[in-house]
C-alpha cells in the first residue's frame, strides 16, 4: 500500500527536489563528448555499468548502512570512496541541499552529509523498507542522467525513457542485494567511468559541474 511516507521520499527523490542534481553529469558529459556514449544502446550500457560496478552499488550499500545509524563514520567513508574532486563535490554539494531542503519543509535539523547519507538520516524516521528506499534513490541517481542525456543526445523523450524503464529489474535486484550487504562489499571497478570523471575537469568546454 502506497502511504503518505512513500509520497514524502518520492518527493524528496523527484527531479524537481532543490538539490541541483541538474548541474551535475557524473561525467557522462565526458563520455558523450567522446563518443563512447552517443545513443540509447550506449547509454543504457553505461549506465548498467555505473549501477553495477560504480557509484550506483557503492551509494546503495552505504545508504543501507546509514538507514540504521552511524552516519558520521558512513559519511567519511563516503567522501573517502570516491575517485576525484568534482564526484565528491557531486556528492557533497547535493547532500547538502538535500538536507537543507528536508529541514525547512520538515522541521528537522539534519546536517550537512554526502548524498546517500544524508537521504539516509531523513528517511530513517519514515519506517519504510530499506530496499524501498535504496530503490527510488537509484531510480533518482539514473533517472537524472536519463535526462542530462535527453538533453545532449539524439535521443527522444520516449526512447530515454525506455532506457530507464529496461533499467528497472536491474534498480530492484541491486536495492535489495544491498539492502542485506556487509560494507565489505563496497568498491567499484567501473575505471572508465572514474577516468571520465577525472578528465571532465580540464574539459575546455563544459555545460555540467561534473
């Protein structure tokens, strides 16, 4: 049954949500300038694969974790993980809006965390199941770089959308995978997504912040 605490996180996960998560390509503004994504097969490849083997993975395993305390340390381990300095401003800057946002529609004070922490330590309250909420935040994760490439691609509306929705076994098998996963399993082997992060920020022209 759809209840009124799955509609508040599926607010607090819909695009139109304040974290800026518009700005930011998590390099596939890179990969599209490149070549190596450039339409729906493509993109739904890489896609798979930063779900799979990158942050996609990670940003579930920790959110997981963080739903049942220790916040401080995920949030460290969070920072720690990731590949360069434009991700961990990905991570940080939206996390930071995300819990400014929460607080002044909610009331709660919730301080500044990466992303998936800080989604973490506003949904505890909610009681929802965690592969509920490990789902929706990876469907927001992709859903936004569905649209960053509608915008840069030749690729229509439907046609993204059919990515995203081909993507949705794959959401719900790493959702509940990670639901139950020890942090040792966290690590990613996704390089050429981290090396297009990396090379993103000496791009001569650039339209996204990552």
């Amino acid at each position: 049954m759809l209840t009124s605490a799955h509609l508040s996180l599926i607010q607090w996960l819909s695009p139109a949500f304040p974290t800026g998560a518009f700005a930011y390509s998590h390099g596939l503004e890179r990969e599209i300038a490149t070549g190596v994504v450039t339409d729906a097969t493509s993109l739904a490849a890489w896609l798979r694969n930063i779900l799979h083997y990158g942050a996609g993975w990670q940003d579930a395993v920790i959110l997981g974790h963080a739903l049942e305390g220790e916040a401080d340390a995920l949030d460290d381990l969070a920072r720690a993980l990731v590949p360069c300095a434009e991700r961990l401003q990905e991570g940080l800057d939206q996390g930071v809006a995300f819990a400014r946002t929460v607080t002044g529609i909610t009331g709660r004070t919730l301080p500044p965390r990466m992303l998936p922490v800080a989604v973490a330590e506003a949904a505890a309250p909610l009681d929802l199941a965690k592969p509920d909420i490990i789902a929706l935040y990876l469907q927001g994760f992709v859903g936004n770089l569905v649209t960053i490439a509608i915008r840069h691609l030749p690729l229509g509306q439907t046609e993204g959308q059919s990515v995203l929705l081909h993507l949705t076994p794959l959401i719900h098998d790493l959702a509940h995978r990670a639901a139950c996963a020890p942090l040792d399993t966290l690590g990613t082997c996704a390089l050429a997504g981290d090396l297009a992060a990396l090379q993103h920020e000496v791009m001569d022209v650039r339209i996204f912040r990552t």
